[in-house]
C-alpha cells in the first residue's frame, strides 16, 4: 500500500507535466491568434485614416479625425509589440514543462492545433474522476495502508511464539538441541498507545480522502460550466455578434464618406469589432483550457507507451513500429 501511495504521487506529477505543456501549447496557438487579430484591425485603421486625410482635403473632415486615427494606430501598434515580447515567455513555459532549458531552441514549437475533445456528461466526469484521479488513488491506498497497520498494531496483543532447533555442527556427532520461547505482551498501556495512533492516521487519512472527493466534485462543477459558458460565448460571437459588428463598421464608414455619420461612429465601430473578435478568441482560449483541466482531473487518455498505469493497474502495451 504504501508503494502505491508512492506510485500514484508519481502519476499525478506526470499529468500535471502533461497539463503545463498543453496550457502553454493552448496560450501559444491563441496569443497567435490575438496577434492577427490586432494586425487585421492595424491595417484597417491605416485605411480608416487615409480615408480621414481624403476628408480633410475634400473639405468634409476635420484634422482631429486624422490626429485620431493615428493615436489609435499607435496604441494598438504597441499592443502588438508587447504580445510579440510575451511570445518568448510562453515559449519558454512550454520548453520547460518538457524537462528544456527556455533557450534550447532545438525543441520545436508545433505548428499545427488539435481542437481538444468535448467532455463526457457531468455524471460520467464524476464517475471517471473517481476511478482514475490519482490524487484519489494515491489516498486510497494511504487508507489501506493505515488499515494495514492497525491491522499490524493489534497484533501486539497476542504472544508471540517462537520454535527452532540449533545445531552444533563442530561436535562430533552433530548436537542438535530443540529451542522455544515466547514473548508476552506485558506493556498493554503501549499496546494501547500504539492501537490508538494506528486508528488515528486511518481515520485522517479516510477524512483527507472525503475532502479531496468532495474538493474534486465542485472543481469539477466549475470546470463544466466554464466549458458551457465559454462554448455559448464562442457561438454568440461567431452567429451573431461579429456579423453585425462587421456591418455596423462598413455602414459606419461609408456614412463618414456621405456625411452620414462621423469619424467618432467609424472609430467606435472598430473598437467594437476588434472586441468582439478578441472575445471570440478568449472564448475558445477558456473552452481549451476547460478541456485540459477536467482532462487533468479525470487523468485523460494516456497515450501507447506512457509511464502510467492504466485504471486496471496492468502495464499499458508499448507503441509498435509503424511501418510505411
């Protein structure tokens, strides 16, 4: 029992190297993301203020619509710059959750991403969490190693016995003499003291096993409705809110040209846009890491080879050389 308390300490920190590469492989793939995302709205903000400048020189704008665009240019050239810098640092996060100095550029990054797959029913996480959580595991075999010594502890109420025979092997004959003893347990208030710690260690370790259930159960419940939360977001931004972001911008812009509407609506519209579409990405961002987080709790699918066991507690088969 206690060897397997060591073991399942020893899965748990393989999962959680497992969870600190994906968190940053997931932070990595998004950043990306963000950093085309504020690049598209640059770009477009080159074209909002050349369309400024032809105002002013029509005699339809003002030079403030101009000064404007360019102040957010500038401020969002610089949000750009700091999301490049913070590249490095989760670069560096997912060398070293693989065991890499954050220098060693021989590590690739990946280049492709694989959309995390979506989690069972509430009940079935539950279910697969207290079947396979190793931390859970881990605790359970700390309670049957605490059963096991009050089990021991209890035995030192009974006598113990002991029959042997010794043999002089320089005599000639050989002297073979017949030997016993016994040992009585004459100190019952040690024997007692002993009983009473062993009852003690098992009874908190079965009261640490209750909490970290329990524990397990609400990260669970929050980690679903984060999943749910952020799957609804990603639909509302995708179906409906970045359409009509996208229409109010080109209504707003061709407004601006006519006189309709002025360069504060332009730039108001684009904020906008660029918001949503910056949701939109922390959305699936959350929905991602929600994944990886219930994956952790419920101890995934390990993949052929790992250095885990599997919930039977059978070694998992080895990769077999695939052959072209």
């Amino acid at each position: 029992a206690e060897a397997r308390v060591g073991y399942f300490g020893f899965e748990s920190q393989v999962l959680q190297a497992a969870y600190a590469t994906k968190s940053a492989y997931i932070r990595l793939h998004f950043l990306s993301d963000t950093i085309r995302v504020q690049r598209e709205a640059l770009a477009l903000l080159g074209d909002v203020e050349s369309q400024a400048q032809q105002q002013v020189g029509a005699g339809r704008g003002t030079i403030q619509d101009v000064l404007r665009a360019q102040i957010e240019r500038e401020q969002l050239s610089n949000q750009i710059a700091n999301l490049e810098d913070s590249r490095s640092v989760l670069e560096a996060e997912f060398r070293a959750a693989l065991g890499h100095s954050p220098a060693d550029v021989s590590v690739p990054i990946p280049g492709t991403f694989e959309v995390g797959a979506t989690p069972p029913a509430a009940d079935e996480v539950l279910a697969l969490a207290a079947e396979r959580n190793p931390v859970l595991r881990q605790m359970e075999a700390d309670v049957r190693r605490g059963e096991a010594m009050l089990d021991l502890a209890r035995t030192s109420r009974v006598p113990d016995f002991t029959v042997g025979i010794e043999a002089d092997v320089k005599a000639n004959p050989i002297m073979w003499r017949p030997t016993a003893s016994m040992t009585i347990p004459i100190w019952r208030d040690k024997i007692e003291a002993e009983i009473a710690a062993a009852q003690a260690e098992k009874r908190s370790a079965e009261a640490r096993l209750s909490a970290e259930q329990i524990a397990i159960a609400a990260e669970l419940a929050s980690l679903l409705y984060l999943y749910r939360e952020s799957g609804r977001n990603e639909a509302l931004f995708g179906s409906s809110l970045l359409p009509k972001a996208q229409q109010s911008l080109e209504a707003a812009r061709s407004g601006y040209v006519t006189g309709r509407s002025t360069f504060l609506d332009v730039i108001d519209a684009q904020r906008q846009l660029l918001e949503f579409e910056l949701g939109a990405i922390e959305a699936r961002t959350q929905r991602e890491l929600s994944i990886a987080s219930i994956s952790l709790l419920i101890s995934g699918s390990a993949p052929r080879g790992a250095p885990i066991l599997p919930a039977s507690g059978q070694p998992r088969p080895e990769p077999k050389e695939s052959r072209p």
